[in-house]
C-alpha cells in the first residue's frame, strides 16, 4: 500500500490515539504526586516517536524494557507493570 | 475462511465461544497449559487440570466438531517453587501418551529468575527425552526483551533442542527478528493492551519472511478476544493480502508447525 492509501487507513485511529495520550498527560500534570519511573519510560519513549528514524516501535519498546542481562536472584512478585523500575 | 487457533484457554472460555470460533471457521483449537490465576496448592491441583486439558475440553470442543489440542506443563508464573514444579513435571511423562497432547508448553519465563530458568530447562530436558514439541511463553512487557534472550540461550544450550520444533509465542517488534533469526519458529499474539494489535501483526509480517509466522488469540480469563484470528485476517485483507495469503498465515503455517506432532490431525471438512 502506498502512503496515502495507510492514512486513509490509520489516520483517524492514530489520531485518536495521540490525543489519548496527550490528554493522559495533561490528567497526570493536574494531579498531585511523587515522579513515578513508569511517567520516566514514557516521556524517554515518546522522544523515540519523534525521532524520525525507523524502527521507532522496536527503539519504543526497547525504552519500556529491562535493558539488564542477568537473571534475577528471585521473583517477589509475578506482576508486571510496563517500564524497567530499574532497581 | 478456516483457521487454526494455536493458543487459546479454553478452560476459562464458555461454550459460546466454541461456537463462535466454529462459525468463523475454526479448525482446530490448541491449548496450552498455563496460570489459572491463582496459585495450585499442590501437584494433584495439576493433576486434575491435566485431566480437564486431556479429557474433559476435547469432549467440550467436539460438540461442535471442533478438534482440541494440548500442551502440559508448569506455567512460568508457578515456577518459583522448585519443588512442586519438579513434583508437576514428574507426573506429565504418563499424560503425554495422551491422544490431544502435542508437546511442553506453554513453558517458559516470567520475571526472568534463576529458579524460573532452572525450572525451564527442567522442562526442555522432558522434551528432549520424549521428542516433544516445545510451545514457549515469553515475559510480559517490560520483561519480554531480556526473557526472550534467556530463553533461547538456554534452547541452544541443548544440543537435543532443534529449533524448528520449538514455538516461542508473544514476539513483538523487538523480539521477533531474534527469534526468527534463530530457525524458530514466532507467535504474534493478539492480545489487548499488554501484546500485540492485529495492525502490528501485519506490520510484522509485511517486514519479515511469514515462513515460520503465526497468530494467536491466547484468550482466557482475562480480557481477550476469542475472535482475534479472524479479525486479523480482517486486517491482513484491509492491507491488500491476498485469499491465499492469508490462508498461509492462519491455517497452513499452524498447521505445519503443529504437523511436526503425529497427533495432530484435522477433520478435512469444510463449514
Ligand atoms: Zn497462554
């Protein structure tokens, strides 16, 4: 498919989606609270977005990832929450 | 259009979703075992669960002619406990005999520690031993990258292990090119907010060689999507492939990998 023919596509969804996350910072701006590592990732990721180079999901995922390579002593929890909280 | 669901928890789906995935063209549903949720308290916990896996679910399926498939093991997220994981695997050998049990799965990690590693090579020795195909869960989000190289770190470290018998599920954008680079096969799985969309999928397969592709729905108790496969095969037409193409991607493919088992066979009927 040719460039137009994915906007006509996507356009309007990812429209959608980036004012989504315009107005989830905008919600988190008006509230109170501590920096948060998961609100760190985020904005590190969203630079990604921009950068004009491909591939910009794999660089987004890679923000959003546990960059370290040895297994962890013991799992304490089997949750997991979507950013490295990097401890 | 027929479909094949490689990886879907039935056990935690109601009935109409059998029906659902029938109507839509449905082959075949392959299980693999998984957390329900909740801790089991004991190996018989296990015993009974793969008891439903074997006996009860394919019954459950066949009412609407659809052929049920399975995969045993202990999930990732129970693999803390060295103990009761090894007391699980010790019991999996006599249900592999099994007509529906296709192989170890979904076996894997899950936040990447020493006893979830230990506990997956425990696994990947019972394959070894009983020439069993491998289905491989990779971590959730922030532990996917890293899960995905420890996993298949230790798949070639044993020389018994080929990679073409092994199925390592959940690839996204940065896991997909090692996992394929490595003679594995990859899942794309359709799953809302924590995996993949079926736009992604496309992306994905439109990058790379759809050889030893597949798509899943992994529904289950969560919120997920029974239908996924069809929607996405939706999403592969909206993206100009064609019939047969799309054909490859959700029918063959699973079809071929799952072949490598000589219990997997399907009813050749058309809906
Ligand atoms: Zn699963």
């Amino acid at each position: 498919m040719n460039r137009r023919e994915l906007l006509d596509l996507y356009y309007l969804e990812a429209r959608a989606k980036l004012i989504d996350v315009a107005a989830f910072l905008d919600r988190l701006d008006r509230a109170e609270g501590e920096p948060d590592f998961r609100l760190a990732a985020f904005k590190q990721a969203l630079g990604e977005v921009q950068n004009e180079k491909v591939p910009r999901a794999e660089r987004v995922l890679a923000c959003l990832s546990d960059p370290t390579v040895d297994p962890i002593p013991v799992a304490t929890t089997k949750a997991a929450c979507g950013a490295w909280p990097g401890k | 259009m027929r479909y094949i669901e490689p990886h879907a928890h039935m056990v935690s789906r109601v009935t109409n979703d059998y029906q659902d995935m029938v109507l839509a063209g449905c082959a075949a549903v392959c299980e693999p075992a998984f957390w329900a949720g909740f801790d089991r308290s004991s190996a018989d916990g296990f015993y009974d669960y793969f008891c439903q896996l074997t006996e009860h679910e394919p019954r459950r399926a066949a009412k609407f002619g659809l052929p049920h498939f399975c995969w045993l093991c202990i999930n990732p997220k129970e693999s803390e406990d060295v103990k009761l994981a090894s007391d699980v695997i010790s019991i999996i050998p006599k249900f592999l005999e099994k007509q529906n049990v296709l192989g170890i799965g979904e076996i894997g990690l899950n936040k990447n520690s020493r006893n979830e590693i230990k506990v997956l090579e425990m696994h990947v020795d019972l394959a070894a031993r009983h020439d069993q195909l491998i289905l491989v869960h990779t971590p959730h989000l922030e532990d996917k990258l890293k899960g995905t190289r420890l996993i298949l770190d230790v798949l070639r470290a044993d020389s018994r292990i080929k990679p073409g018998r092994c199925l390592i599920d959940h690839v996204e954008e940065h896991t997909v090119k090692m996992v394929l680079d490595g003679g594995f096969w990859g899942g794309m799985t359709l799953y809302p907010e924590t995996k993949c969309t079926a736009a992604r999928a496309v992306d994905m397969i439109e990058l790379y060689s759809a050889e030893r592709l597949w798509m899943n729905s992994a529904c289950d108790w969560g919120v997920s999507v029974p239908l996924a496969i069809p929607l996405a095969a939706l999403e592969l037409r909206r993206r100009g492939h064609s019939a047969e193409a799309i054909d490859r991607l959700i029918y063959q493919n699973p079809k071929r990998f799952l072949s490598q088992s000589p219990k997997f066979k399907l009813i050749e009927a058309t809906i």
